[in-house]
C-alpha cells in the first residue's frame, strides 16, 4: 500500500515537472508569450530546436510541435528580426538528440 502510494505520487511529480513543447507561431508580437530570434550558429543559442512530426513526441525540451491553432499551443512565439528584439534565441538542429538548452536560465519561458 505504502509503495503503491509514493509510486503515484512520483508519477503524479513528474508528469507536472514535464511540459509539452507544442508552439504556434502568431502574426504579431503582442499576441506572443515568448519572441525568438534564429542564430546562425548554435553557439550563439539559447536553445536548440528540432521540430517533430507528431505532438507525443515533443516531450523534452528544444523539441517543438508546431500546431495548427493557437488554442492547442503550449506557447505562442513570434519570430523578431532582430537579436536585441527577442526573449530567446533558438537554432535549429537536424537530430533530435541535439535539441536542448544551451547553458542558459531561460528554461522558465516554456513552463
């Protein structure tokens, strides 16, 4: 009974901890939570983006679903011409397996 108990609790921890990475890019950038700028080089980055095929598999960070309706994001983003315009800059990655934060605090832009 007891393991039943700190195994749901655990489950229940984690599935909170996770956010999915579904994004929709938007017109403008009022209506955007987070402004990003795509860097040249990954280096320069933020975040390193792969983008995937099906919603499920955007289960960690810098993997992103791009969505057909606002309404079904977990954030809205705005592309900004210009570095000194954006919240965060991203690049993308060709394999999955390369897509996440770079050494930056911005994780809390995506939570």
């Amino acid at each position: 009974m007891k393991y039943a108990l700190i195994t749901s609790l655990l489950f229940i921890a984690i599935t909170l901890s996770t956010s999915a990475q579904s994004v929709y890019a938007v017109d403008y950038a009022s209506q955007a939570d987070v402004t990003v700028y795509v860097v040249d080089y990954a280096s320069q980055a933020d975040l390193s983006v792969y983008w995937v095929d099906y919603e499920s598999q955007a289960d960690e960070d810098g993997l992103w679903y791009m969505t057909d309706y606002e309404s079904q994001a977990d954030v809205s983003i705005y592309y900004v011409d210009y570095e000194s315009q954006a919240d965060l800059t991203i690049y993308y990655v060709d394999y999955g397996s390369q897509a996440g934060w770079n050494g930056s605090n911005k994780g809390h832009l995506f939570r």
